[in-house]
C-alpha cells in the first residue's frame, strides 16, 4: 500500500506543477488510480511527508522529545533536524498530531515529577532554616497527603549530601 500511495503522491505532485497537457493528463490518472485503489484525496494527504517543528525549553525537554519523536516514528534511526529550540522531523500530519500530543502530556507529567523531586530532596536534605516556625500559620491549609505521602517515599531513596559547615556563629 506504502508504494501505491507513493506513486500516487508523485502523480499528485506532476498534477499541480506540471505544464499544461502533462498537468491534465497527470489529474485523469491520479482519478483513474485512486479510484482503482480506493484511495481518497484526505488519505493520500494524511499520508504526505513533511517537515515538522516541535519545539522544547530545557535540555530534559529536549532529551523528552528525542524519545517521543523515536517511539512515535517507531524507528531506531531518524533524521532530526535542529533550529535554537527546535527539533524538525520528516513525517506526516496524523504522526505529527500524535507527537504533539503525547509530548505535552509527558511534558506536564515530567514538570509534576521534578517539582516532587525538589521536594524530596530539600526534605532528604534538610534544608529549612533551624529556627523552629510557628505552625499556626497554615493551620487552614488544606494538606495533599498523596503527594506528601510520595515526596516522603523519593526522600528515603536518595542519598544524603553531606557538606562541612564552616561558617560558625
């Protein structure tokens, strides 16, 4: 199907920047063969290659849409063209969408994970000032046990930085 649909395109292509009888004989044939293969317009467009731009803010960002760009083209080997911060791929529109989509979610998702490990880690850490505060200050505050509960279990799995306090008072 992959060889009709790109032959079908090149004749697609000759349709629109051929000259003059080329140009008419290229559209009676392209009719002929999607006709004969079942082929619509919008599924040989969906199937069109172009060159797509995604762009990213952070090296995690970045390294985040290498991955989905490789698990949605499903190849081991791409050609990835970059602009300041932006990643360009060759495929199509349908494959494109589904790109965009799935990088925004695992963006979100990723933001959420490393603002829980910052947490983690001042919490493994300690580091809060040592003057005790006054806990009447968020007494009102509704408590997010899940998140404290997971900011707890990331804290007891990393290690402890140890640095020798040199200023005294």
């Amino acid at each position: 199907m992959t060889e009709k649909i790109e032959k079908l395109q090149k004749i697609k292509e000759l349709a629109k920047r051929g000259v003059a009888g080329e140009r008419q004989a290229a559209r009676r044939l392209l009719a002929a063969l999607q006709n004969k293969y079942g082929i619509t317009d919008s599924e040989l467009d969906a199937q069109q290659v172009e060159w797509y731009g995604f762009t990213y803010k952070t090296k995690y960002e970045k390294q985040l849409l290498n991955q989905v760009l490789f698990q949605a083209i499903n190849k081991h080997s791409l050609t990835i063209k970059r602009h300041k911060t932006t990643l360009y791929v060759e495929t199509t529109r349908p494959i494109a969408d589904v790109i965009k989509v799935h990088y925004a979610i695992y963006r979100r998702e990723m933001d959420e994970h490393f603002d829980l490990m910052l947490d983690a880690f001042i919490q493994r850490n300690d580091i809060f000032p040592e003057a005790p505060r006054d806990v009447d200050d968020d007494e009102n505050e509704p408590r997010d046990f899940d998140r404290l509960r997971k900011i707890l279990g990331l804290a007891g799995k990393l290690d402890r930085v140890h640095i020798n306090k040199m200023i005294t008072d």
